[in-house]
C-alpha cells in the first residue's frame, strides 16, 4: 500500500446486509471526492469450463440486474461466503452448486486476478478448468434460487459476451492454442 493509500478517508454512505456505497474523501476538499460499490466480503470469482482441447466452453446464460428482459452469457460467477476466503475453494463450491461438476484444486488453471472496475473495489479470480470426461452430477440450483441455463458453445463465442471474463478467458485460450 502506497503512502497515499494510507491516507486516504472513507465514508459509508449507505449500507445493507449485502452491500455498502461508500465515499472516497478530498484531502483538499474533505467533501466526498468519488463513491464506491463494495460487495459483502468484497471479492468473487468466474470460472470457464472447458472441453475438448478447449474448443468448446460452458457459459451460464442468465438474465443481468441491468437488462432482466433479455438473458447474458457468463462463466459460471460467485462471491466469497467469508472475507478472505480461499478463491480456489470459492471455485471448486461454485462450480458444483451451479454445474454439478466435482472439480478439485489441481483441475482449476489460474489465468487472472483483475479488478473488476473503477467503481468497486472488487478483486475477481478468472480460472479455466478442463472437465473433459467428468460427467456432472445433476445440475443443481444455487441457493440464490436465479434462474440459469448452462450451455456448451464453441470457443468463439466468447468473443461475443459484454461478460469482462469472457473476453479476457478468450484471449489467453487463443494465446494458450
């Protein structure tokens, strides 16, 4: 952490059991100088599945908060259920609850950690793992209770997401083959 960092004062602003907004303070001003979303326990990971020498990839199609009329692709998303949790045990849970695949540490393949945008300050892990030949148990709904559909869909389909992960996974699958 920088010095200026270390400095810096924030305001809660607004606060629920899930979220806070919060205000960044002017050191030259002491009004709020820019606000921030924080989620609760802040950070979240995407996972892409893959198969077939990575051809082809698994993206959970769900409708966003900003456009519930019309369904999005994603990997398959979560956030941590405690401050500080382990992101690769944050994966293996996530992938199951919302895959039914059994996946282990040694499977998950670590492309990225990057911040998900100016406006947050949420850190998102970007793993790939191959699940070709592991059949899925039953595919089972999170205990959000969204609603979602996996499907499997040619790599270059990525290109086509507004999914920030999506896009990033592609491009290091095209560097990787």
């Amino acid at each position: 952490m920088s010095s200026n960092e270390s400095k810096r004062q924030y305001v809660t602003v607004y606060e629920t059991p899930w979220m806070s907004l919060k205000a960044v303070v002017s050191r030259r001003t002491g009004l709020p100088a820019y606000y921030f979303a924080e989620r609760l326990n802040r950070d979240s990971v995407a996972i892409l599945l893959t198969r077939n020498n990575c051809s082809e990839v698994l993206l959970r199609w769900q409708p966003m908060v900003a456009d519930e009329n019309n369904w999005h692709p994603c990997p398959v998303t979560g956030h941590f259920d405690v401050d500080g949790e382990d992101p690769v045990k944050c994966a293996i849970r996530e992938v199951h609850e919302e895959t039914g695949y059994i996946i282990s540490a040694g499977d998950l393949r670590l492309l990225a950690m990057y911040m998900v945008g100016t406006q947050t300050n949420e850190r998102c892990y970007l793993y790939t793992c191959d699940v070709t030949g592991i059949e899925p148990e039953e595919d089972l709904t999170d205990e959000t209770g969204e609603e979602g559909e996996n499907r499997w869909q040619a790599v270059g389909c990525l290109l086509d997401c507004q999914y920030s992960a999506c896009l990033i996974a592609y491009a290091f699958l095209k560097e990787r083959n």
